[in-house]
C-alpha cells in the first residue's frame, strides 16, 4: 500500500451528512466536516402527527459537496492529491422516484415542492396500510417472500413507502419510472449516472427492506407486486435484479464532480449501504457481538457465519442477508424506531414555555429570548441525566419506548407509548428516568430475541451519539442487560466504517476484515453491570412486558372498532 493512501467516508445521518478523510494505514481521521439540511431544519415538507417525514434531494447533494470540500480545505493539497476512494451510508430505508434517467422527481420543474417526489426518510410511516396489506398478501405464496425480513413487512421500509407513494400522488406515479434508495442514489449521482438502470443496488439495502434474496432470484415475481395492487405492474423490470456487497466498486469519480471537488476522476467510489451496517464494521464488529448504533433511533447489527445460520430463520427482526454487511458473513439486523427520540420528545415538551412565551415577552428582546432558548434546550438531557441518576431505581413510573411505534421484535408502528405510575412526585428527573429505562428494555427485548431464536449474544459493542455523550444512559443499559457495553473510541464510526469500505472497494486491502484490523483504534470505555441492580431490573423488565402487552392488546382493540 502507497504510504500517502486516504479514503473519504461520508455518513448521511437524520439531520446532518458528515464527512472524513482517514488515513488509509491507521484510520487516523484528517479532517471531518458537518453539515446540517437546511430544508429539514425548517420542517419543510414533513407532518409529524401524520407520521410524514420527507427530505429534499438538494440538502444531501449541499451537505455532500460542502462538507468534502472542507474536509480537503482543512487536510491539505498533498492529502487531496492522495485521495484513492470515497464510500458513502445513508439513514434506511430511505427511498425516492426518479425518472429514466436516474434524477429524484424533486429536481425536475413542477416536483420542487411536492413531499411525495423526495426521500421518505426511514422514520415515515404513512405507509402503515401498506405495509398491513403486503403482510396479509404474502400469506397468499407458497414461497415465503417475507421470511428474510423477520416475517413482518415494515412501514419503514421499500414497498410499504413505494405504494404508498403511488397511491397519492397521480402527478409522481405518472413519472415515476423507478424507486431507488438514498444509500444507492449518492454513489450513482457520483459516478455520473444517467440511466436509473445502471444503478448499483446495494446487497444491504435489496437484502434488508426490499426483499431481494439470491434463494428467490433477486426480487419476488411481478405477479406477487401486481396481484398486490396494479399500479405496481411491470415495476420489477424497471428496478433490479443483481446485487453488489460495499467492498466492490460502483465506478469512479465523475470528470463532473471531480471539478466540484477538486480531485481526481481516478478516485474510486464504492457500493453504498445503510449506516449501521457500515457503523457496525467501523466499530470492529465480531461474530455474535451486538453492535448498538445509537441516535435518534437504534440499529442493532449481528454478523455470524453462514455455516451457522443455514436453514435458521430468526423471527421478528429486519432481515438477515448474506453479505450486508461483512462479505461472506450473515447480516443480522433489529432495533428500535425511537431511541434518542424518546428523549427528544420530552427535551420538546419540557422547552414549551421557551418555545412559545419567551419570544412574545415583553421583558426581553427576540435576540436574547433565542439564545436563551438554545442555551437552556442544550442543557436539559445533560442535567436530567445528572438528577435521575441520583434517584433510586424503585417501583413508581414506568415507561414504553414505542413512541415512534416498535422495529423490533415483531415490527408494529401503529403502537404508541406510554407513562404509568405517574403520581404528584412525579418531576421531571424521575419521568426521563422511565423514559430512559423504558429504551433500555426495549434493546433487552432485542437482545432476548436473538438468544431465544438460536442466535446467542455473546457481546455488546455502543456506537453512535447517545453511547458517546451519555454514561447514564449507558451504564443503565448494561445493568438491564446484567453485560458489559464496550464503547469505540472513533467519534465518527459509521464516517469510519464507510472509509473502511472505500479502502477495501479501492484495492487497498483484500477484504474489509483487514481494513477493520488495520483502520480500527480498538474502545476506549467499557461500562460493567452493577450486580447489586440485577434483582430490581428483572422485576422492572417484567412490569415493561406486561405493561406492552397490555398497551398492544389495547392497539388490537381500537383498531378492530374503527374497522
């Protein structure tokens, strides 16, 4: 390997895309650069008590262009000129229309503005009817078109969203040609595409949320889609039917976006993927340990070998690929659709009286009434924390995490959260404590799935914001789960992971387990279970399950009076 050899990562998270630029022989990160999507910012075209949640395709291709050409400012002409490949994850499933030749509908004249002609970000769930009717319709198949997903089709993910979308809007079912996903789409855009039919479709998102499977051929028939609804005739033609694991190659830089850059047209770009699972290699992932990327939601990702999971289908979770995410390895995948939300949501609730009296007092200026408010908001999770931590772990509110609806296990997002127990001592620090017990349980729940379908759990490894910046979240979590959490010490490790493949897809290593051995610097925390919490966690853990059952016994009866 040329000593001088860097590779770009480029992680497209919920609110912001970050780049970095890592050295090749160490995975020592040059420079990283962050850029939030302006549009998302303002709320522009999202409804979140209708669960729509869209991005426009211009805040990726913004972030893209500004956050590498810092990256470049800040390493350095020499680091530029060295630059061998860039690899790319997104958030998922995170699809769009495109018309023939590859291009979103939303940069097309008369789509500008039009939420349906975007990315439907992963956490959208407008397409919870879908996502019902495809469950039900694959009960029709003597093949099982849904058992390498867990069993459970999503509203999360590619056809619930595709129909969905082809159903509302006549103007974007006309020109729509195809449906592609984000993680896909970037790589595609870099290379110059313009064809959608030469895209490459990444084996993690085809493997995890459209169904794809090597077993079926590729995609399940045109008769299992159009037998569904009509309007999806002839739509697997114009899609795909091979699939490229991300330590290959999807072409080079385009002359066009090597002038944007500033780099060279030899720069080879690799095959996208979801960012857990490129998370998940930048976290050193091991064979049966769990890898938790941590955000707004959670993503947990498993790789085993394939001798061990043939003929085993683990129920319940989001899929289990071969090759998603260490080639020649089975990708396991599960999490929770609110995780960093949760606490989120609450941060919002308790900022009310900043939100909406301070700006029309007449004691303090607009100017000082705003960084008042920013200067309080970034405060609250951190003393929170502090306060509940000093609370003891007793008997009174209890939560469920559900807030955005269940991922795993057993995927339901009509299911909604809750807060029980609630008395007049219940103050904030002792209500995010449930709240912050209650994602816990939910990643216990993970967890005992795995173990309970034949798949043991031998060893967590956190990664992502929330195991970085919250030891109270963290060392809760490891109590709940009565084992230990190892925390990487790369603050960018899906940025990390997508470099790791760059490597890998430029012929800088054989393989993405020598990238992961070269590139990765190892943890730099681990946080121990309190044996003495272990008895009062396991009768919490079971107050949780019987409260969710009651709470989805509940879904099952008002959505049987409203039919």
């Amino acid at each position: 390997m040329n000593k001088d050899s860097f590779v770009i990562g480029v992680d497209y998270g919920s609110d912001s895309v970050r780049s970095v630029i890592v050295d090749a022989s160490n995975g020592r990160e040059l420079a990283s650069s962050v850029f939030y999507y302006p549009r998302w910012q303002k709320g522009l075209y999202c409804d979140a008590p209708a669960n729509q949640f869209r991005q426009h395709p211009s805040d990726y291709i913004e972030g893209l262009e500004q956050t590498i050409k810092d990256c470049i400012k800040k390493a350095g002409a020499s680091v530029a000129a060295n630059i061998k490949a860039i690899s790319v994850d997104t958030t998922g499933s995170t699809p769009v229309a495109v018309d023939e030749s590859g291009t979103p509908l939303a940069l097309l004249p008369g789509f500008e503005t039009n939420p349906h002609a975007m990315f439907v970000l992963w956490k959208d769930h407008t397409g919870i009817k879908e996502a019902a009717e495809i469950n039900e319709h694959a009960t029709k198949f003597d093949i099982n078109y849904l058992q390498y997903v867990g069993g459970i089709y999503s509203s999360e993910w590619f056809w619930a969203k595709l129909l969905r979308t082809l159903r509302t809007d006549e103007a974007v079912r006309k020109a729509c040609h195809s449906w592609v996903e984000h993680c896909d789409w970037i790589p595609f855009l870099l290379t110059g595409g313009t064809r959608a039919s030469e895209i490459k479709r990444g084996r993690c998102s085809a493997g995890h949320k459209a169904l794809w499977a090597a077993e079926f051929g590729g995609l399940p028939p045109d008769e299992f889609f159009t037998s569904l609804d009509p309007l999806l005739k002839g739509i697997t033609a114009r899609l795909f039917k091979d699939t490229y694991t991300s330590d290959q190659s999807a072409g080079t830089l385009s002359p066009e976006w090597a002038t944007r850059l500033g780099l060279s047209t030899d720069v080879v770009i690799g095959v996208g993927a979801f960012d857990a699972h490129m998370g998940a290699v930048g976290g050193q992932i091991e064979p049966y340990h769990l890898s938790k990327v941590m955000g707004t939601s959670t993503c947990d990702i498993l790789v085993a070998p394939n001798t061990d999971m043939s003929g085993k289908l683990v129920k319940g979770i989001c899929g289990q690929v071969d090759g998603s995410v260490i080639p020649g390895m089975a990708g396991l995948e599960a999490g929770q659709s609110a995780f960093g939300d949760t606490y989120a949501w609450f941060r919002n609730l308790l900022e009310w009286p900043l939100q909406n009296l301070l700006a029309g007092s007449s004691v303090i200026d607009a100017q000082t009434a705003a960084a008042l408010k920013d200067e309080m908001s970034g405060r609250i999770i951190p003393e929170l924390s502090r306060q509940a931590a000093l609370l003891p772990v007793d008997e009174n509110e209890l939560a469920i995490d559900w807030f955005n609806g269940r991922r795993t296990p057993d995927a339901n997002q009509e299911l909604k959260g809750a807060i029980t127990g609630l008395g007049l001592g219940s103050d904030a620090p002792r209500v995010f404590k449930a709240l912050a017990e209650a994602t816990c349980f939910g990643a216990k729940k993970i967890v005992d799935r795995f173990n309970s379908e034949g798949v043991p759990v031998k060893g967590i490894i956190g990664i992502g914001g929330v195991a970085k910046k919250s030891p109270y979240i963290m060392q809760m979590m490891a109590d709940i789960l009565n084992m230990p959490i190892r925390i990487h010490q790369f603050e960018h490790t899906c940025a990390l992971g997508a470099a790791m493949f760059a490597a890998t897809a430029a012929g800088i290593y054989p393989n993405v387990q020598e990238a992961m051995a070269a590139m990765g610097g190892g943890f730099d925390k681990e946080y121990i279970p309190q044996k003495q919490l272990e008895a009062i966690y396991k009768i919490r853990y079971q107050q949780y399950n019987q409260l969710g059952s009651f709470i989805e016994q509940q879904t099952r009866s008002s959505h049987s009076i409203t039919q």
